[in-house]
C-alpha cells in the first residue's frame, strides 16, 4: 500500500466521511462535552488515545483470533470486550504511570467505554478490509476529525454563550442548528480528490 | 454444535484472559494514596476555587498532608472545616479570620461622570484597555460586571452599575479580585464592616472634578480615628488589624461620604 493511498484514507476519515459531522456518530459526546474548550480538548485527546489503540488491538484479535475460528459473527460481543478492557487497563496505568494526563483526561476516559465511534470505527476498518496500517490511518483520521469537529464546535458554542440568543433557541436548540450548518459545511469536502 | 462450543470457548477465554489482565494489572500498577486524602475530600467544600493558592481540592488535600498548607487554608470552608481539619490531622485549632470581598469604589451609574460614550465589547476587561471606557475617573468601577461573571458562588449582583457583595454567599475565594481590571475589589475581615468606597490615587482636586464620592485624601478621617485610617498617596487606608475601634466618627466627618459601613 503506497503512501499516497494511506494519505487518502486519512483523510478521508479526517474530512469527508468525518464521524461526528457526516456519519452522525458520538454524537452525545458531540453535544454534551462541547460546552467548553477545555472539556473538547480533554475528550479529544482521550478519544485519540483510546481510538488508535483499540481499532488495533481489535484489528488483531479479528484476523488472528475469530477469523481462524469462523467467529465472524462474535465481533460485536468480542470488541465490545476489548474496549471496555482497554479502557480500564488504560485508566490504571496512566494512574500510575502518568498522574498528570490522567487527571488532565479525568472523566472523559472512562466516559468513552460507551462511545460508539470507537466500536464504528473498529468495524469499518473490517468491513473495508483494511490491511493493519491502513487500519491505524484509518483510525488516526478518524479520531482527529473528532477532534477537529469538537473543539471546532466547543469555540463556536463558547462564542455563542456570549451571544443574544432568543430564550426559546438558547441550550440546545441553537446547538443543533450551529451542529446542522457545520454539517453542510463539511459535505463541502464531498468528491475532493475522487475519494 | 461445534460453532457454537467454539464460540463460548473463545469469548469465555477472551473474558477471562481480559479478566486475569486487569486484575494483574489493578495489583501491578496499584497507586498508594495516602488515605487522609479521601476523608479530607469530603471534609472540604469541593468547589475546587482554587482560592487556598492549590489547584482545586485534591492538591490541597495532599498538600496539606504534605505540610505545604495550613489546615486554615481553605477560606471557602472558615472556621467550620479548619476546625475538623485540624482534628483530622492532629494539629492545635486555630482560628480563622473570615474574610469577605469589598467593592472599593461608591460611584453607581448616576454619579459617575464620563468623557465620552463607550460603544465597545461590554466587559470591564475590554472597556479599561480603550481609555478606561470613556469614564473620567481611571480607578472607578466600569459596571461591566466582570467580577459578577467569574464568582462562583453567585455572590455578586449589579445595583445600578455597581457590584453588591452579598455577605451570605461570598466565601472570600479571590476570584473577583483577580477579574476586575482596576483592582477595585479586595478582602477585608468579615467582622470589620468599614470600608473605603474609592481607589482613586490622583490628586483631591483632581478626584473632585472626576467624581463627586471619591476620596480627595483631605486627611479627616485620619485626624478623627488616628488609630485605624492613614492617608498615603492621595487616598485614604484602613488597618484592618485593630479590630474593635469606634469609626462612627470618621465615617460621618468624611466630606464626600466615601467611607462606608455594610
């Protein structure tokens, strides 16, 4: 696989399929942790952190474990398995390891254990039959797309604290809407460069 | 049948594999927290302020244990957690000065004067950097209400452009003083009602044609209550160190009313 090719991939996952924005996906995380810049960074972070490790762990136990076995079907229960564990093995040691990231992340890492497009992005590595690089640029982009849209839409959120909002679009009404446009904004990214 | 032995074979060992993991990894990796810092979490307020100088509540808890910081450091809690503080960690009790937040400066909407009309960003931070917001006086209160927005406690409100402590909720945290660009606001005892309402340091002539409650330093108070105020550099101070002293006196001599009593 050439590098030209990686580079697609990531940045396919980074722009144009990006998973809050077009796929629709953590959403939840996408609403309630962008109320601030701070908070949108931590979560990010995290989200980097725990994303890349268990797309390739997963990746692993898929090909060399369920595949050989005829397991296919079993990959919902199995990488449901690997996230949580990877998140509780994660969390101990950078108690341990790192104090200081793991109070920086605080919430946000034991928040993600629910956070579907860690198990999205596990599958559609699979699904698109990703050789184990490309699995990793395929996860990288996507977690950085994450990023990108979150602490894109935390500035944005911020902004519009300050603003005059009528009372009946203030919360989360005018954060569906800004969420919408930014949306439309990103299918801009649509067709760029053939991919 | 077979498929379906594998499968529970295979995911029953991923589980326990993952399982064995995290237990070897809970032992391996175990941090050794001293347990003082979980009951004094608890004894603390947790609003993590950061007024006692640490960041937020757990810092403080291990500072603490450290030695770094006084079981009377923590100002939002006052006497009530110093006391079981200092029992916790086995040191005499000490008493605690509560302190409170104090607007030093008198000049609500209508008495302030202004030189031009300010039509800018409406935050005091913003206002004090374009010529101090079109107000004559370059120490008074904007009345942008910065120090409303960064209390914690919702213990601020504006009355007619000027910031009201309300002497329930302030827990003396600091946070307001560190937010208004003019430095208005500072701590006093919580028990020495007496305030200076003016930080103006120009010149009593100047004051005077900036503001007509400001302190044109003229020195009374100071001959009527020699124990408690001073004047130096244009503006009146109280040693809030000698509690107990009458000011009724200097407060109804003072000629432009800018000590007050709350």
């Amino acid at each position: 696989m050439s590098g030209l090719e990686l580079f697609g991939i990531f940045f396919s996952a980074l722009l144009i399929n990006n998973i809050l924005l077009i796929r629709f996906l953590a959403l939840c995380s996408f609403f309630g942790v962008s109320t601030g810049i701070e908070n949108s960074i931590g979560m990010s972070s995290a989200v980097i952190f725990v994303m890349t490790i268990s797309s390739a762990i997963s990746w692993g136990l898929y090909n060399f474990v369920l595949v050989p076995f005829q397991l296919e079907f079993l990959r919902t229960a199995s990488f449901i398995l690997v996230i949580a564990a990877l998140v509780q093995l994660e969390e101990i040691y950078l108690k341990k390891m790192i104090p200081n990231l793991y109070r920086s992340m605080g919430i946000y890492l034991p928040l993600i254990t629910t956070n579907c497009a860690i198990l999205a992005v596990a599958f559609l590595a699979i699904d698109y039959r990703y050789s184990f690089i490309a699995s990793m640029a395929y996860s990288v982009g996507v977690s950085a797309g994450y990023s990108l849209a979150i602490i894109l839409f935390a500035y944005i959120r911020e902004r519009m604290a300050l603003a005059p909002i009528p009372k009946w679009f203030q919360g989360y009404p005018i954060a569906f809407v800004t969420a919408a446009l930014m949306s439309l904004a990103f299918l801009g990214f649509t067709g760029m460069f053939g991919l | 049948m077979e498929t379906l032995l594998t499968a529970v074979i295979v995911l029953g060992l991923m589980g326990f594999v993952f399982a064995a993991l995290l237990a070897l990894a809970s032992d391996y990796f175990r941090v050794e927290e001293d347990p003082r810092i979980a009951e004094i979490m608890k004894i603390l307020p947790g609003a993590n302020c950061g007024a006692c100088g640490a960041a937020g509540c757990h810092d403080f808890a291990s500072k603490l244990i450290a030695g770094e910081k006084e079981s009377t450091g923590c100002t939002v809690g006052g006497q009530d957690v110093a006391c079981k503080l200092s029992v916790l960690m086995g040191q005499a009790n000490q008493t605690v000065i509560k302190k409170i937040a104090a607007v030093r400066c008198g000049a609500n909407e209508n008495r302030r004067i202004k030189k031009a009309k300010y039509d800018g960003v409406k935050t005091c931070a913003a206002a004090n950097l374009i010529s101090g917001g079109g107000l004559a006086c370059l120490y008074g209160c904007l009345g942008y209400g910065d120090c409303l927005c960064v209390c914690p406690f919702d213990a601020i409100k504006m009355e007619n452009g000027l910031p009201v402590i309300d002497l329930k909720k302030c827990t003396a945290c600091g946070k307001c003083v560190t937010a208004c660009p003019r430095g208005i606001i500072s701590l006093r005892p919580h028990d020495f009602k007496v305030v200076i309402a003016c930080s103006s340091r120009d010149t009593g002539a100047q004051t005077r044609k900036n503001c007509p409650v400001g302190c044109i330093a003229c020195g009374i108070c100071a001959k009527a209550v020699p124990e408690v105020f001073a004047v130096s550099d244009n503006l009146a101070a109280i040693d809030y160190s000698k509690t107990g002293v009458d000011c009724s006196a200097a407060i109804q001599k003072c000629p432009t009313k800018c000590i007050v009593e709350n």
